[in-house]
C-alpha cells in the first residue's frame, strides 16, 4: 500500500449545515451531490467528502457515536503567514471555532487551528524553511 489518500470522507451530523461551512463560507466547490454524499472539486489534490455521519459509520462498520479528540488532523499548508491569517478569519466568520490561533509553530512555522462546526481539526501551516512541502495553495 502507497502511502496516499484517494479521498477523505468526512460523517456530517448536517449535510447542508456542512454544505453552507464549506461553500459558502470557504469558496470550496460542489463536483457531485447526490443527496445523501457531496464531493467537492479537487485542484489535483485528495478529493474530499462529506457522507451523513450515521450512513458513513455503517458503511465501514462502526459506531456513529464517539466524542474527544480522535487523532485526526487535516492539515493544509499554505505559501504565506498572511494567508494562514486569511483562512483562520473566513473559516470563523464562517462558524468555525479558533482552537489555536495563529502565531508562531515551535518547529520555527507559523500557523493556527480551527475546528468546523462537526468538529473536524484543520491546522493550517506556512512553514519558509522547506520548498518541497504538499502546498494546497
């Protein structure tokens, strides 16, 4: 198995609370909704999803229930400290809530945290001492 994601599929408890957090608050782009999954487009990176989180948790046999931090980050770097800020800003007007703000990263980086209002951890990160980073943007 290569170490590479196809797609990331997030369980929602709301679809269209989801929905309005992602294309309304953060310009991200409807490529497929059929009702009970959406896929957004992709600017050749890992597609994302979003699944009801009850149909999700079936699909792969487990339990929708669950609480506390559960060890995933998604993580989006980004070429610049003023874009970090940017993002943090949209994603809170949008509903999100600022876990970490931005400011310096102990390994000499700079960048903050949000969760979305499923709560999903996104880390944002510029980081000027590597070029060959996975940037999303």
């Amino acid at each position: 198995m290569k170490a590479n994601i196809s797609s990331v599929l997030l369980g929602v408890r709301d679809m269209a609370r989801a929905k309005q957090f992602y294309t309304e608050g953060l310009g991200w782009k409807v490529k497929d909704d059929y009702g009970v999954s959406v896929f957004f487009e992709s600017d050749t990176g890992s597609i994302v999803g979003f699944y009801g989180r009850d149909g999700l948790a079936d699909q792969v046999g487990t339990s929708p229930e669950g609480s506390g931090f559960s060890g995933l980050v998604l993580t989006y770097v980004v070429r610049s400290e003023k874009r970090v800020d940017e993002i943090l800003a949209e994603a809170e007007k949008a509903g999100a809530t600022i876990l970490k703000p931005a400011g310096d990263l102990p390994w000499g980086g700079y960048g903050g945290t949000f969760a979305d209002p499923d709560g999903y951890i996104w880390s944002l990160g510029y980081s000027g001492h590597s070029t060959d980073q996975a940037y999303a943007e």
